[in-house]
C-alpha cells in the first residue's frame, strides 16, 4: 500500500512565522504536489515536483516555496505566514503526472 | 471561467436511487480524466480513472464527452456509503503540465 505522510495533523502559528510542512511518500514515485483546500475553492495546486530539485509553480504559488532534496519527501514553507494561509494542506504523490494521486491525510493550518 | 466545474449539489437522493453528475472543463487539450472521492474530514481518494470508451466499476459509470468538454460519473443502487464529495480532476500534458480538481460535488444518500 502506497503510503504518504504528513508531519502534523493540526498546526497553529502566529503571522510572520516561518511555517514548514513536511511530506513523505514511501513508493517511490517521481512526481509529488502541494495542494489547498478551501471550502467552495476544492483544491488548488500550489507546486508540484517532477524529479528531485525540480519544482514546478502550480495556480497559487504566491507566499510558499518548496523544497525537494531527496526523492521521497516533498516540504511546503512559508516565508511569512499570514492569515489568508489558513488552510487544509493537502500532499500528494503519483508515479507520473498522469496516473492516480495519493493524498496524505492532509495539515489543518491555522494562522492567527 | 475556472478551468474546471462542477455543480456543488448537494443532491439529496434516497437508498436505491439513481445519481448522476457532470464536470465540464474548459482546455481542449486535456488528456486525463479521473473521478477521485472525499468522505468529511479525509483526504480524497481515486474512485476511477475515466476513458475514452467510457468505463464502468460496479455501480458506478464514468463517460467521457470530448466534443463538449466535460465527464460524468453516474452512481446506480446508491448505498448509505455513498455519502461523499465526489471531486472530478483533468490533466493535460501535451505543452505545459495542467492539473485541475473540480471543487467536488457533494452527495447524500438518505434512509
């Protein structure tokens, strides 16, 4: 079974904190992605990574870098955290950009 | 115009009923299709991929319509279980990767 993990389950910072959110996908595939979920939004890609150091920027990188130093973890930061980045963070991985994506159980962030 | 949508519901149906919906997309060069499943307060989860030929895995039906640009999922018997929000996702490759999720549609299957 495809495994992907997540480093926190619920996180609360406080604005213009430095925020990172860790992933781990244990199959070995090349491809992994950052998502949001807002209600009424569904998920929007914030950076997706097709390689190791390779990143690609989604619909709303605007506020978040990545980081991909080795093939299985996949980091989301936040420079500056601000409230508008309150947010499910959701992490995925899939074999190739065109197959299934498995999702982690998801970050609940809160930025107050 | 969002790349992707779909129609939020929620659609109310009771045990046994019949439930469809559809997704429409917007880039016609779009080349993957796929319906993924999210219960509350979980991750989504693949449901089935979408073909050309139009596919089906046991009460659920997935079609694809290119010359309107949109897919369908359609559930048949509904079950308590299928309770859900019911994300759709398109994928084009063919000149820069395009991922979209749909922001889901949202079905309740009642008693």
């Amino acid at each position: 079974d495809v495994k992907v993990t997540q480093s926190s389950r619920y996180l609360v910072k406080r604005t213009g904190e430095k925020v990172f959110l860790e992933c781990v996908q244990d199959m070995d595939h090349e491809n992994m992605f950052w998502y949001r979920q807002d209600p009424g939004l569904g998920l929007r890609l914030i950076y997706f990574s097709y390689d190791v150091k390779m990143k690609e920027k989604g619909d709303i990188p605007e506020g978040y870098s990545v980081s991909r130093e080795k093939k299985e973890r996949f980091s989301l930061i936040l420079e500056s955290a601000s409230t508008n980045q309150t947010s499910m963070y959701l992490c995925a991985s899939s074999f190739n950009g065109e197959n299934e994506q498995f999702f982690g159980p998801g970050t609940r962030l809160t930025v107050l | 115009r969002k790349e992707v949508e779909q129609d939020p519901g929620p659609f109310n149906v009771p045990e046994g009923a019949t439930v469809a919906f559809n997704c429409t997309y917007s880039n016609s060069a779009s080349q993957s299709f796929f319906w993924y499943r999210q219960d509350c307060r979980k991750e989504p989860k693949l449901l089935m991929s979408v073909y050309s030929s139009g596919n089906e895995d046991g009460r659920f039906t997935a079609q694809l319509n290119r010359a309107s640009q949109y897919i369908s999922l359609l559930i048949r018997d509904s079950k308590l279980s299928d309770s859900a929000t019911y994300l759709c996702v398109v994928i084009a490759v063919l000149n820069d990767y395009k991922l979209s999720f749909g922001a889901g549609t949202t079905v309740t299957v009642r008693a």
